[in-house]
C-alpha cells in the first residue's frame, strides 16, 4: 500500500481548509490577496508566503493535503 507523507503543517493545512479554495491556483490567489494586507511583522504573514512558497516550489497535492486523509496521516506521526 503506497502512502504520502504530508508536505504542509498541520497549521497550514487548516488555514487552506478554512479559506475554501476549490484548487491550487485558487488557493495561491486567496493567498496572495491576505498576504498583501498583513502586517509584515506578522507571525500570519510569515506562514502565509512560506505556504506560497511551498506551492511555487515544491509538488504539493491539494486535495490530498486538505482532505480528511492527510489530516489523519499527520495525527498518525505525532
């Protein structure tokens, strides 16, 4: 049986989830607008462009990291 390590954090995981996003690119927007209205000093700033920088730069499968599985996969390592 093959499984997938999580890329994302459980905190990055449950921020996409809370936006809603249908995909990647949709997320990446989303992203994009919050980031240019936060603080720059802001803890949320900073997790906001490593989550884009984790999309840009590495493969990351959004439905499989924002769907019920992956949260288990990551309580499972724990």
């Amino acid at each position: 049986m093959f499984t997938m390590n999580s890329v994302l954090t459980h905190e990055e995981r449950t921020l996409l989830q809370s936006l809603g996003c249908r995909d990647k690119a949709q997320a990446i927007e989303v992203l994009e607008e919050i980031k240019m209205v936060l603080p720059i000093r802001s803890d949320m700033f900073s997790n906001v462009v490593i989550l884009i920088d984790k999309f840009y730069n590495e493969s990351i499968d959004y439905a499989y990291e924002i769907s019920a599985i992956g949260m288990l996969d990551d309580e499972n390592i724990e």
